[in-house]
C-alpha cells in the first residue's frame, strides 16, 4: 500500500491560530510511538514541538495547563460518522457533528455519503469540502457512494469523485445488493484508489426486521434480523477482494460469525479491514427489552452476549483494527415513535472514549493502551496516517480525566440530537481538551475555568 | 396496577384478583339490570389503530356496564388519518382527562410509550407481534372456569406464533399460572429462540394427545406470499385441529376470528369441547375487571358507589340496590 497521508493533507478543517500549549506534567499515552510517560507536551506551530521534561517545558508565551494527574492521548480517529449534510440539516451539520467529535476527543471524522441527495458527484464532494473549511472544528473528509445515488446500479464517476477529494466510497447504510455491480467496483479500485467501506447486509434475510433474530425477538414479537444476513455478505465481499486483490473495509461489525470470516480473510491476505462500534462492544439485545428505540435502536442491531465478546475478542486480537462511532443523529420526533417505526440509529462521538473506559477498560477487559489504539486505528484504513504524540508530528491530543465521573445528557450535547445510546449513563473518564491539526478544538467549559495561564 | 401494558408484568397474584373480580362481575351479568354505577363521571377513551371486533366492543360494553363516558376513537375517519403523529393524538385525547385509554397499534411498544404520555390509566389491547394481556387474562380466566385451576396443566398452542401476540401474551400467563406449554407449528412460523421462555418446541401434532388444552392460532393467508408455508391446503393437512387428531377429552381454544377449514375444522369449532364462544363472553366481564382494578382498585381513590375493593365479601352493587 502507497505511503499514508498527513491528516490534513486529506482532510479539511477550519483554519484558526495554531495553539500555543504546554500541558504540564500530563502523563503521555500513545502506545504505537511507544510513549508511555509523564511529560510536559509542548504545542506550538502546529505541532508537538516537545516531551520535555516534566516541569521543565519553556513557558514563555504559552498558555500553561496544569495535567497533573491527566492523560493526553494521540486524539482520536473515527472512520464512520453521519453528519447528515446535505438533506438533513435538522439532526446534524458539519458544523455541530465536528464539534461533538472534538468533544469526544478525536482529531479526524469520516462523513458517510447516505444524505438527501447522495454525495455522489465531484461537485457534492468540493461543495462538502467547502463546508469543512468554512465551519469543522476538527479535520472532516468526505466519502462518495459507490454507486449512483445509492441505488446500487451504475458506479458512481469515482476517478472524478477522487480526484475532487473524496477519501473513499461507500453506500453506507444500504449494501452493495448486486454481487457484479460490487465486483466492478472492486475492479475499478485499481484506477481511482481509494478504499471502500461496506455496510454488510443482506436485504432479503434482514426484511422487516429491526432487532437481532434470537430469543429476546421472540419474547418481544419483533422481527428479527439474523445473524447470517451480516455475515453471508462479508464473506461474500471477502472473497470478491480475494479474487479482484482490492481493498475492502467492513464497517460495524456485530456477528461473531463475521469476525470469525474476517479473521481468516486476513490470515488468507486480503486487504480487508474491519470496524465495531462502541454500542456493540458494550450493549446486547438484552436492551431491547425495554423497547426504547432511542438508545437501543440501530442497524446493524445489538446482538447477544456471544456476539459482544467476539467483538472484544477481535479488537484484542487485531482483527478488528478499529473502533468507529457510527453517529446517526435523529431528531427527537424520529425516535419518539413505537419501536418499529422509529429511525435507525444513535449517536456516539462524545461518548466514545469515556463510555468504553468505563465498560471495558475499567472491569479490566481491554486495557488503555489498547483503548487509545483502537480509537486511533481507523485513518490507516483510508490511507491517513494515524495520530500521534511523536515530537515533530502534527498536534492531535486529547486530554482526558480518567477519574471524572459524569452523567451523558446532564449538560445537553454538541450535537443537534440527543439519540445518545449512552444517555443518562454515569461515566468515568472524561475528555477535557481536544487539539486537532494544532489548534485547540475543544475545551470542557468546566475545566476551561481552571486553566491557570 | 396503573396501566396493563404487558402479562409480563404481572404476577401471579395480580392476575388471580383480576379474575376474582371478573367473578363476581359475572355474577352482575346474570342479573336483569346489568350496570354498576363504579365508573360514573369518569371517561374511557378507546383509540384503536387496527381493525377489531372482539377486542373493542367488549372494552366498550365494559366501559358502559362500568357506567362510563366512552369516547371511542378509530385510525380510520380521524386525525390519524390526516397524520397526527401518536404522541400528538394521546395529548389531544388526554385534554378530556380520561381515567383510561384503551389502544390497540400495529407496532410494539405503543401503549408503553402512550403510558408515558397521559397521567390516564393505559390498557394495552395488543400492540404489534408483542402483547394482548386481557386477550391472556381472558383465556385465563375461561380454563381456570373449566378446570379449577391451570397448575400443571399441559396447553399445546399450535399455528402461527411468530406472528402472534396473543401466542406470546398467553404463553406467559399460562406458564405464570403453573400450566406447561408447548408451542407447535412448522418451523417457519415458530420464532427462533423461544424455547428460552421455558415452553416446548413441536413442529408436529404427532403428541398432540398429551396435551389437556389445544389452543389454535389464526392462520392468515397473506403467510403463504411470504413463503412462510407454501399452501393453505399443505398447512391444513398437517397442522389442523380436526376431530380425528382431537381427542374427546381435550379443551379447545381460539382467539378468533376462525379461518374455517384452516386452522380449525367446522366440526371442531362446533363441537362441545370448544370453549370458542366461552372466551368470548369471558372478554366482556374481564375487561370490565381490568378496568375496575385499574380506576378503582386500592391505589386509586375510590369513585363515589364504588364498591370496597379487594373485599371478598363485596360484591359490585348494581344500580337499584343500596350500596
């Protein structure tokens, strides 16, 4: 594969002044350049200038915040998010979904093409693009559908789409239903780039379903969508990498049974790459019972506890490279409906972090170190070079709490909708301060006050 | 009780006062003036977004044998139509303070949400594939009239329960009541995972015979455009309740409406053992039941002629008596 991207080489952001920071004895975090330390990180131009010493950072002219006893991470990356724009302005715009990703602490967010209309042609992608400088707090690149209009017939114009910009393609949302249409545009891959990420469905066996198929669909009598409807289609699209030799990514995982086809596609060699959500690592359909489809709503759905633990499992073992929010903002007149009838989807990015150290990093199931690269590792996917704290590298940081106990949707949210699949969830572990491409994206108003300068 | 919105929530107590109560209802239905005066002044809205006959006019002659204003509200020739959405229709409906708002929804969850909506007392009467507790209560009531009582009772319901609230309302009370349940029917139409309920899987009627009380579903013929069964006619041979595969001394039950010829035979329907049209009177003075417990049971304050609640020894007063 060619050599990853700088961030923002990829991806557009909002230009303001390049911070000028020291975060005073923060204990530094990034596992993939090996940082494991107390430091003072020094923000300047841009960049991580410094680790220095802690306590002896050069001040001068910087604004000191005092980290004692605070995390600073490589910021986070999330490969699948819906910021609804154009179409649906009303759950979310670039403007509030990348300021509820600097929330959560990450750097860089992938927008999904599923909006009214599709972003489907080069003048969608340079109009998006346009958006992103004018407003995006952190770093936004845009994908393409594959096909036109998501109707899953012709190919999308993708040499033009990409050369507009377009970070990928995907028809998020919907799967690629024909297997020809999806084996031309693995073929085509070969000429324009550019990975392509899947939503791994099967329409016939999914139906009307709007739960997983087990058990707990029986006991409530709603329609069900099974496992296989998920994992018959990666393994169909696995072996059309295989054959074509192109590059898939396989978003939100939810089947065990996928990660198992996952796992041995790439022990065959496929370049295949694959996501879970946080919902998913931390939920089961167990939830459901509750028939709120305001947290517990979304597609793929929540799956049994087997199904949660092979997700864990392949995020332990690398073969889920990355953990993805995919933040599906509704309004509340979308949700406020009987479970059928409500829209798919919830919301995650300013919960992300927090919500999986409390679940899986705090019971001691994944530790931090792995958390932090997991929440990194979807921009090498997309031929991004991931974050990181290594002096000389763009600033992305993240500065966290991990003692910060807080309740989801007690102080409202960045984001336009309120479907947060955590809400009214007590949390410990908070993000603080977010930094991305230099500049200071996001500061907790709360710990803003405490700032000594 | 503040709502009936699902068996599940019922224990085994709660369901025994229910039908105590409908007893001694029943007793009132014998006797010429058949009214009470319980509900005097208060309001019971019915807002039912399917088609029903059982299920609505028994809430509604209860309601009025309860001697309450009725107000009853369907989908079809109201604002419903014109796309109202739900919560929209529950605030309007609630702005004349009803004491009970009966609904029946395609989807599940429906009458949990509107209980969520109005201070009324909400009684689910089906919601979606999910649940129809006073269709369970009922049936309930009519075998324990039969038989006394339901423990250890083995009840096969056969046919259609993927699709079928009253399949997943009644195998909770039944099992609830100490009754032993199968489920049977052709393994399309039996919902993955359901064996974790605690009932019996059959996809035969070959040991049908062990059962005390068959309980038929409704077959619906649009199953077979789905590929659920390939024809009526294959579903009837194998899965119909007839007089053969019946034995004399088994207890017949179905919800209703009767396919003929499907899932029931003529002759069984109208054989003695059928309790078909039993269920139905028993939907009448059960739902007069749930809706007294409801609005004048103990943790509500008693309306004015209220007879005393939980007293065993008081029965409700019909109009003309001295209360």
């Amino acid at each position: 594969m060619s050599e990853l991207a700088a961030l923002t080489d990829v991806l557009d952001v909002r230009t303001g002044e390049d911070a000028h920071l020291v975060l005073r004895r923060a204990s530094v975090l990034d596992p993939v350049a090996g940082i494991d330390g107390v430091h003072d990180v020094v923000v300047r131009d841009g960049r991580v200038a410094e680790l220095a010493t802690p306590g002896e950072a050069d001040t001068d002219g910087a604004e000191v915040v005092e980290a004692e006893g605070l995390h600073a991470f490589p910021a986070f990356f999330d490969p699948h998010v819906h910021l609804r724009t154009p179409g649906h302005e009303h759950k979310e715009d670039v403007e509030t979904g990348t300021r509820a990703a600097a929330a959560g602490g990450y750097c860089g967010v992938l927008a999904m093409a599923n909006t009214q209309p599709p972003v489907s042609t080069a003048a969608d992608i340079a109009a998006l693009r346009e958006q992103a400088r004018a407003g995006a707090s952190v770093p936004v690149g845009f994908l393409a559908t594959v096909t036109k209009g998501m109707r899953g017939e012709e190919l999308t114009e993708m040499v033009e789409l990409r050369e507009a910009g377009a970070v990928g393609f995907s028809d998020d949302g919907l799967p690629i239903r024909s297997a020809r249409v999806m084996l031309r545009a693995l073929q085509y891959q070969r000429l324009c780039g550019g990975n392509i990420a899947l939503h791994e469905e099967d329409p016939e066996l999914s139906g009307e379903g709007v739960m997983h198929e087990g058990p707990v669909s029986a006991a409530v009598g709603l329609a069900g969508i099974p496992s296989v409807s998920e994992s018959t289609m990666v393994a169909r699209d696995a072996a059309l990498a295989a054959y074509e030799e192109a590059r898939i990514h396989v978003q939100h995982l939810s089947a065990a049974e996928s990660v198992e086809i996952v796992r041995a596609a790439k022990a065959a060699g496929v370049q295949i790459s694959a996501e879970a959500s946080p919902h998913h690592l931390v939920l089961t359909d167990e939830e459901v019972r509750s028939l709120d489809p305001h947290r517990f709503k979304m597609n793929p759905p929540l799956r049994r506890e087997s199904d949660r633990q092979a997700l864990i499992e392949g995020l332990r073992d690398g073969t889920i490279e990355c953990i993805a929010t995919d933040h599906a903002p509704h309004q509340a007149e979308e949700k406020e409906v009987p479970f059928e009838q409500a829209a798919m989807g919830v919301t995650g990015l300013e919960t992300a972090f927090a919500a999986l150290h409390t679940e899986l990093v705090l019971p001691g199931t994944i530790d931090l170190a792995l958390l932090v690269e997991r929440l990194g590792g979807g921009a090498a996917p997309f031929g991004i070079a991931r974050p990181t704290l290594a002096p000389g590298s763009e600033a992305n940081v993240a500065l966290c709490d991990l003692g910060a106990e807080w309740t989801v949707g007690e102080d409202g949210y960045e984001s336009r909708s309120q479907n947060a699949w955590c809400a009214g969830r007590t949390l410990t572990g908070r993000v603080l301060m977010t930094v991305a491409a230099g500049q200071v994206a996001f500061r907790l108003r709360a710990f803003s006050l405490g700032v000594a300068s | 009780m503040n709502h009936l919105l699902s068996i599940e929530d019922l224990s085994r107590e709660e369901i025994e006062a229910i039908l105590d109560r409908a007893e001694s209802f029943a007793e009132v239905g014998r006797r010429d003036i058949k009214k009470v005066p319980t509900l005097r002044g208060r309001t019971v809205v019915t807002l039912f977004y399917e088609s029903s006959t059982r299920t609505s006019s028994s809430f509604e002659l209860a309601a009025k044998r309860l001697s309450a204003d009725l107000v009853s509200v369907k989908a079809a020739g109201s604002s419903v139509d014109k796309g109202e959405s739900l919560k929209d229709t529950v605030a309007t409906l609630s702005a004349y303070d009803p004491a009970a708002i009966v609904i029946r929804h395609p989807y599940a969850g429906a009458a949990q949400m509107v209980s969520r909506w109005t201070s009324a007392a909400v009684v689910n009467a089906g919601d979606g594939k999910h649940e129809h507790p006073s269709q369970a209560l009922l049936d309930v009531y009519t075998l324990r009239r039969r038989l006394g009582s339901l423990e250890g009772t083995r009840i096969w319901i056969v046919g259609d329960v993927l699709h079928s609230r009253v399949a997943r309302s009644n195998l909770i009370a039944f099992q609830r009541m100490g009754a032993e349940v199968t489920v049977c029917g052709p393994p399309t139409l039996i919902p993955r995972g359901i064996e974790e309920l605690g009932c019996e899987v059959s996809h035969s009627l070959e040991r049908l015979g062990e059962a005390e009380v068959v309980y038929a579903l409704r077959m619906q013929q649009e199953r077979m455009s789905e590929s659920f069964v390939p024809s009526l006619r294959e579903y009837a041979a194998t899965f119909q309740i007839d007089t053969r595969r019946l034995n004399p001394r088994q207890l017949l039950m179905h919800p209703g409406p009767v396919n003929r010829g499907v899932e029931l035979s003529g002759e069984a329907i109208d054989s003695p053992q059928s309790l078909i049209a039993e269920q139905v009177a028993s939907g009448l003075v059960v739902r007069m039941a749930i809706l007294y417990e409801l609005l004048a049971g103990a943790e509500r304050p008693d309306p004015e002629g209220a007879p005393s609640p939980g007293g065993g020894e008081s029965s409700p007063t019909p109009i003309g008596q001295p209360a």
